[in-house]
C-alpha cells in the first residue's frame, strides 16, 4: 500500500487494574504464575474508550481531513455483535487489541516492614531474605508516566551505593 498512514493508541498511565505473580512450586526453574488482571477495574476500560474517541475526533479535525485523512472502518472480528462505534463496540475492540508499552513495575515494592505488600526495604534489601536485594523498576509501587528507562538507571546507580555503603571495604 503506498498511502502515509497514521495513528492514535491511547495508553493508560496509570491503570487502577493490578495483577499478580504467584510461585507455580517449589522449583525455582517452573515459570511464575503471571495474571495481570487487565481490566479488572471498569475505570480502566472507560478511559481506553475515552481515548479512542479523542482520536477519532482528531482525524475529523479540519487540518487532517485537508490531508485527506480517513478512518478506516472495517469491524473488527470478534466485534460484529456490537454496533459500530459506540461504547460497547470500542470496549470489544480495546479488549481484544490493547496491549502494555512493556514498563513492568511494581511485582517487588519497596516499602516499611509494617506494609504486608511490600518486599523490599528502603536499602533495597528483601524482607526475610539475607543477602538479596531487588535494583530495579520492580520495586516502584507505581509506574511513572512515561518511559521507565531514567528511573531504571536512577534506582540502579542507588543500588550500587548501597551495595558500596555495606561493602566491607566501604567501611573504613
């Protein structure tokens, strides 16, 4: 197809649906039990449906339509029972095609002793766990607005100060 192509993929920032990670057994080598509960809390469905209509909005504006910008309008399979464009059918759509943007976050909070949710400690220490710290995205109890690339290193340069902090040679 030789034709410019655009597009809106609305993306939650902050989604109030949270999954979990269970072990599956004993054996460190069997794959965790992941469910991410997508959609879990209706919120987070009426906010994709709100963004899609934002975009759909947009591609009528007058600036895009002296482009000759169109919709492409082919229903989208596993979506015919619903009727076009409406609130239900966008919601069919958003749950068959939605995807994350990859940023996995928050399966080892940090947090005080006293929050049952939380692995880690302030030090990036894991509770009950000697030796074992987590120094990476996975300890933020939620996700940043954006790309997690700058907190990923940001908590990474801490870890290492605190390895450095308890090392023995740190010590002097």
């Amino acid at each position: 197809m030789d034709k410019d192509m655009w597009q809106v993929i609305p993306m939650l920032l902050r989604p109030e649906s949270t999954g979990t990670i269970r072990l599956a057994s004993s054996d460190p080598y069997t794959a965790p039990l992941i469910d991410p509960k997508y959609f879990s809390k209706i919120q987070d469905l009426n906010v994709l449906i709100e963004g899609t209509k934002i975009g759909l909005a947009l591609s009528k504006m007058e600036a895009f339509q002296k482009l000759g910008s169109k919709f492409y309008a082919a229903i989208f399979p596993g979506c015919e029972q619903f009727t076009p464009w409406t609130d239900e059918y966008w919601g069919c759509f958003i749950r068959h095609f939605s995807s994350t943007i990859y940023h996995a976050s928050g399966t080892c909070k940090m947090g005080p002793s006293s929050d049952k949710t939380a692995v880690v400690d302030p030090t990036l220490k894991v509770y009950g766990i000697k030796g074992l710290r987590v120094i990476d995205c996975s300890i933020m109890s939620k996700i940043v607005s954006g790309n997690t690339n700058a907190p990923a290193i940001m908590i990474g340069e801490k870890g290492l100060d605190l390895i450095k902090a308890d090392w023995p040679l740190g010590k002097r």
